[in-house]
C-alpha cells in the first residue's frame, strides 16, 4: 500500500499537458470550457481545482482582454489554450505579470507559445518527481517556487536580459 506521499507524486505524475492539437476546436460553452480544464489540472491541484477557474473569472478575463471574447458564446482552441496557461499561471503570477507573458499577435503565435509552455511544465514537474532530499518534497518546491518566482519578477520589471558573470 502506498503511504500518503507517494500516492500525491502518483497522482501528481499522471498530469500530461494536453497538445494543441488535442484542445477541442469545435467551439466550447463556457461550462464545457471549465470542465475540461478542471480535468485537466485535477491530477495537480486535486478537488481546488473548482475554484481555480468560473464562469465570472472567464468573463473578467474576457472584459480585462486576457482572451479575445468568444464567437457566440463559444470558446475555440486559441482561448481554450489560453486559459489553460492562465490556471496554471495565476498561481504564482499577478494578472498584469500574465497579460504580459501571453502577449503575441496571431493564432500561430499563441499555438507556439502553448507549445513551449507544455513543454517546459512538463519538464518542471518531471524535475520536481526526481527531487529527493534531506528536505522535505513541500520545501524543495518551495524553495524553487520561491526562487522560479524571483527570477520571473526580475524579468517582467525589465532586469538586462545578460547578466556579467563576475
């Protein structure tokens, strides 16, 4: 039987980021837009999922042109894809730090940027499961959440791109 901690890094390594060509494009409700993305992110955030994304917060998104609005109430991939990062991302970052991250000028643009983006948190939690220390698995993520988070602000403010090495 496994004990508490390994049945959280099961659970936790059973999230795969959905590809693009996965995202449905046949236009989604909003109620239908929520559910797939709880699904999604259930395997990481487990029931709080629920509350990590609603029908007024998609509306605000919508309103503050976080996503473009919808196409008589339906939602297509490109927004679908957005609000996936969105979730994620709004656990760590301020809603101007994300309008600013997912900034880009066309579909092709965001289809890439949500490429990257699976790609990078899928590797980020591969790293996190191979973590294990003296420490406890709660403080070595937040340790890197803490430092990941430094870094992020560092950058949004304008820090120079390169850094001397001393």
């Amino acid at each position: 039987m496994e004990n508490g901690l390994e049945r959280v890094y099961s659970e936790i390594g059973r999230y795969r980021p959905v590809p693009w060509e996965q995202i449905p494009d046949l236009g989604l409700y909003m109620d239908q837009v929520i559910t797939f993305i709880t699904r999604i992110y259930e395997p990481l955030y487990g029931d709080t999922t629920k509350s990590y994304l609603s029908a007024p917060m998609i509306n605000n998104y919508v309103k503050n042109k976080l996503i473009p609005r919808p196409t008589g109430k339906k939602y297509s991939r490109l927004q679908i894809a957005m609000l996936i990062m969105i979730v994620a991302l709004k656990r760590v970052c301020m809603m101007e730090d994300i309008r600013e991250m997912l900034r880009v000028d066309c579909e092709e643009d965001v289809q890439q940027l949500y490429a990257l983006f699976c790609e990078r948190q899928a590797e980020s939690i591969r790293q996190m499961l191979a973590m294990r220390s003296a420490l406890s698995p709660a403080m070595d993520c937040a340790i890197f959440a803490s430092a990941y988070r430094a870094g992020c602000e560092c950058l949004l403010q304008g820090a120079p791109e390169e850094v001397d090495e001393p």
